[in-house]
C-alpha cells in the first residue's frame, strides 16, 4: 500500500527511462489497483509486465471492496499476486481461497504469482517444509496444468524484520518446492519459475540468485526505488 497514482505514474516512468534494453530479465511491476490505469499507460509499449497485488475468485457480484479478473484483463493486467503473506496474516487469507484464486486466475489468462512461506515460530519449530508444502498443495488442489503459474517463496520472518535467509537457506526450501512440483506434475517443475521474496536487495541478490533453484525475486521495498529495483535485475 505505497504510492498514489501520480507517484506511481512517476516511478513507472523512471523505471521505464532506467531500461536499457538489454536486460534479460522478465520484469512485471504490480501498484495498487487505483493505480494501475496510470502505470498501465506509462508502461503500455515497453518489455515491463503489469500485475495485481489479488483478486477475487468470482465473476461479480456483492463482494464491496473486492476486484474481479474481468476488471484486471480489461485494464490490460498480466499477472495476479495470490496467497501473500500480508494477506494471510491480516485478512484471513486460506489455502482454500488461493485455491480458487489460482483457478480462476488460470482460467481466465491471467499469470498467477502463488506466494508460499512459514512465520519465525513455524521455522524455529522445524515446520518450514511441513508449511510450504500444505500451503503448495492446497494452493495447487485440483489444478493439472500450471500452464504460467509463478511460485514465490516468502520466509515471513524475513520480510522486513532484520532477519536475513542465506542463499543457501532459500536454496534449500526452493529445492524442496521444485521437488514437491516435481511429484505432483510429472517432472514438468523445471517449466515452472520459482521467485524468492524474503528482502531481496541489491547487496544480496547476486547470491540468491546464483543458487540453483532461485528463478527470480518477488521485490518488496526495494521496487519503490529505481536505483535499488535495476541493481536486482542487473543480477537476473
């Protein structure tokens, strides 16, 4: 929740003057929803995506407040963020509704960006897979085709604490990700990208994204910074 549409349309023209054309990484922004008209417009002819922080699973109807896939598509949307941390800790996001999400989103075009990942206390526990893995599942229930569903895996304890993951602790649980994917779609997972999203910054980037099974980053604080943002991506 940063940013209103006229600074939004500012940092989406500094990112689109930040391009050199050059980069080979696939890059996608996602603002507030009152905000995606503007970046959208900024944005319209370059190689950067535009996506939804989340979306209702159903068409229409008396949900106020919420937003449906038509009105991300009609905007022009690519992505759809789903299941992040924030919105299962302050607004009862479940398993089951990111279920439905990632149907819908997959059924109607959109690219499903599926957020997974454990607390501090399920990690001190020795839970982190146990947690990942319910929440893929569940996530992934009833789904046969990934088609182009992004995983992000985001250590909530993580996010803004101070805390740091290593590249070779992120690496560990991507790898078990890629290997659970593996099981559940034929040895299909090397087609799906997975992003890590605990902090990346642009002083750890290059190390997490060295790591084998690290596809990409899912960028925080640092994506409301141009000069930070491209000192990720240069590592892409």
């Amino acid at each position: 929740m940063n940013l209103v549409p006229s600074k939004a349309r500012a940092l989406a023209r500094d990112l689109k003057s930040a391009l050199s054309g050059a980069e080979t990484a696939e890059i996608a922004v996602c603002p507030t929803y009152v905000a995606l008209p503007a970046v959208m417009e900024e944005l319209q002819g370059t190689a950067i995506a535009v996506g939804a922080q989340d979306m209702h699973w159903e068409e229409q109807g008396a949900f106020t407040g919420k937003i449906s896939h038509d009105m991300l598509t009609d905007l022009g949307c690519t992505y759809v963020i789903l299941g992040h941390s924030e919105q299962r800790q302050y607004f009862h996001e479940t398993d089951e509704t990111v279920n439905k999400k990632t149907k819908k989103a997959l059924e109607t075009g959109l690219k499903p960006i599926v957020c997974v990942g454990e607390t501090l206390e399920e990690r001190e526990a020795n839970k982190t897979n146990d947690v990942v893995q319910r929440q893929l599942l569940g996530a992934l229930q009833g789904i046969t085709d990934l088609k182009d569903t992004v995983i992000a895996y985001e250590p909530v304890w993580a996010i803004g604490t101070g805390k740091n993951a290593t590249p070779e602790m992120a690496q560990e649980v991507h790898a078990m990700i890629r290997e659970k994917l593996n099981s559940m779609y034929a040895g299909k997972a090397n087609e799906i990208r997975i992003l890590y999203g605990g902090s990346m910054k642009p002083d750890n980037a290059e190390g997490l994204l060295k790591m084998e099974d690290i596809d990409g980053g899912l960028i925080g604080g640092a994506s409301l910074k141009v000069d930070a943002f491209f000192g990720i991506i240069k590592h892409a």
